[in-house]
C-alpha cells in the first residue's frame, strides 16, 4: 500500500473528522476507494470507535433512478434516516470507477431525488462529516492528467500544514466577519453581496474549523442581497454534464437572467429545483496555493488559489448568527471563476485582494 494512503486516513480520523473512542462512524466507500477504506477501518479501530460501513456507486444509482416507474421517489427512506441520525460522524470516500456514470440521467429525475431526499441531507449534515477522495485511475482521467501524476497533486493537496493555513485564512475570515459588503469586479464581472450579521468559516478541513471537505483551503460565508452580473470561466460538471461560461444577472437577491457557452439547460435545471435555487447560498474564497490546476472536481477546483466561487441554492448554517436560517433549497451547486490579471475584490471598499493575490501576500 503507498504510504500516503495511511497518511491520509490518519489526517481523515484525527484532523478532519476528529473521532473519539465511543464514536459511531457511519462510512460509505465508493468502488474505486477500497484502500482508503481499508486504511481509515484500522484508524477507526485503534481509536476504539464502531464502524458500519456502506458502499457507494454511481452505477448503481444511475440504475435506480432509470428504473423507478415515477419521479415520486421515497421521501426520506426511515432505513437510511436512522442510520444517520445514530451516527457521531460520516465519512464520505469518493472515488469511483466511471465519473461520468450519471449522464443519462434525465435532470428532473435528478432533481426529484435530490428534494425527495433532503431530509437525509439534512441528517448528514448534522453529523460531523468528511467528504474526501481516493486518487482513482477515473479522476485522473477526468483531470487530464497521468494516473501518478494525479496521485501525486492530490495527496499534495490533501498532506497540507492544516495548522499554517488555517491562520492565514484567519485574515480573511475576520475581514469578512467585520465587513458589509463584498464586491468582486473582473473583466466580465461586477457583483455585490451583503455579508453583514454573517459569519465566515475558516474551511481547514476539520470539523474544529466547521470544515468538512479533505483536500479544503476556502474561506465561505452567505451572502444576500446579490446585485449585478458574474461570469464563471472555470468549465465544470454537474450532474455528469459539462457545463462552461455560464453568465448570471442578479436583481434584489435572485437570478433574473442566466446564459452559457454549454450546459444552459443543466443551468435552468437547477434554477427551476425550487425558488431558493435562484438565490446565492455561498461565496467562496480559494486559497489552496498547492491545488494550482483546473482538474474538473469541485473538491478541489473550489479550493484552488486565485478563485472565487458562488453556490445557487443551500446556504450553510454555520456561516449564520445561532437559531438563524439562510436560503433554503434541496440543491447546493457551486460555480467557479479565476480572479485574474486586474480584478480586485473589496470589502467595504478595502481592497483584500488584487490580481487574484491576497494584500499580505504582495
């Protein structure tokens, strides 16, 4: 087994998730992360914590959706909703053969699933949860790239000094955390949002930090009041279909206008989920230096340094004051764009950030 694989499911169980002797962890293994598996099982083990185990496939669930007679999904299935919420921690070990197993599938079944089953979302996500991936021959694959060549940029990525760049994000966290109103200007965007009575996480890949992506690297919080235009120039996948230069115009919050270069309809899909879809749910800050490629993963992708990132729908109640809720809707899709050569983002008129380099890096 190469070594890094036990390193990662080291940072997984202490760093990321935490666990505990006495934890209950619930862990759903794709196909193709076996090893990665078998690796956080002896890490779980030695900590003493119980483990159940599920298996994950894109294939199988391709042919589920396919083949049910309605789009009137089970709401919530009691069987899975129980296991979740008897569950201290989930684990999420993504890597699966094909990336590309869910194409076919017609966006409203999709989108029928993903309502029908935002309870167990909710329950997931009440859980302290890792999502992380398994560097498979697929995701190479989707990333352009040699299969060792992306092992190596991914456990790049993943083995990161979490400590130094959870304090270096702390900066922008609090300039967040103090601010009003961020606004984002490139060469084909000019955009504000409000950010004042928010909170912004300091996302270092620990659920000490209410992060909970491995490899992470962003600082997010929820905007409102979204005005103006954005395009996002970083291609992208969603629900298995590409997707690229997807423009947005925001009026008083919500989408008014969206175009593309490709994937309009995969766009107009997640708009029409529910009216939260057309409201933003989070702004994202990429500040992984070592995630400095586009791999077509938004695990990575979102994190990559000189990026921002805005999500359509779901925001996170962590980024709001306790007892307090933001848009609610039963999709969370990220949208990704390059800072680049002469743009500049504010908050509250201070420039933090100029040619996609932090003021303290300059």
């Amino acid at each position: 087994m190469d070594p890094r694989i036990r390193e990662h499911a080291a940072v997984i169980v202490d760093w990321s998730a935490r666990i505990e002797p006495g934890d209950r962890v619930l862990m759903q293994v794709d196909e193709g992360s076996i090893p990665l598996g078998i690796a956080v099982a002896e890490e779980v083990a030695t900590r003493e914590a119980s483990l159940v185990t599920t298996f994950g496939s894109g294939e199988i669930e391709r042919a589920y959706l396919k083949h049910f007679p309605t789009t009137d999904f089970p709401v919530d299935p009691e069987h899975h909703l129980a296991l979740l919420e008897q569950s201290d921690v989930f684990l999420r070990l993504r890597g699966g053969t094909n990336t590309s197993a869910m194409a076919d599938v017609p966006t409203e079944l999709q989108q029928a699933a993903s309502i029908a089953t935002s309870g167990i979302r909710e329950a997931r996500m009440a859980t302290d949860w890792v999502s992380t991936i398994h560097p498979t021959p697929s995701l190479a694959q989707q990333a352009s790239m040699a299969t060792e060549e992306y092992r190596d940029f991914a456990y790049e990525a993943i083995l990161y000094d979490w400590e130094a760049l959870a304090e270096e994000m702390a900066q922008l966290k609090n300039r967040l955390d103090e601010g009003e109103t961020v606004r984002i200007e490139t060469e084909t965007t000019e955009l504000t949002m409000q950010i004042d009575g928010c909170t912004a996480v300091n996302s270092a890949a620990s659920v000490a930090y209410d992060s909970h992506n491995l490899p992470s690297g962003e600082v997010f919080t929820a905007p409102y009041g979204t005005e103006g235009t954005v395009t996002f120039d970083i291609p992208m996948t969603i629900n298995s279909k590409p997707v690229r230069d997807v423009r947005l115009e925001f009026e008083d919050g919500v989408v008014v206008d969206a175009t593309a270069a490709e994937g309009l309809d995969v766009i107009e899909g997640v708009l029409e989920t529910d009216a939260g879809a057309k409201r933003l749910g989070e702004l994202g800050i990429g500040m992984n230096r070592a995630i400095d490629r586009y791999t077509n993963n938004i695990l990575f992708d979102e994190k990559m340094g000189g990026t921002f990132h805005l999500a359509l729908g779901r925001a996170y109640d962590s980024c709001l004051p306790e007892g307090e809720t933001g848009n609610k809707s039963a999709v969370h899709v990220d949208l990704l764009a390059n800072f680049g050569e002469g743009s500049t983002m504010t908050i509250d008129d201070e420039v933090v950030q100029s040619d996609g380099r932090f003021v303290w890096e300059t």
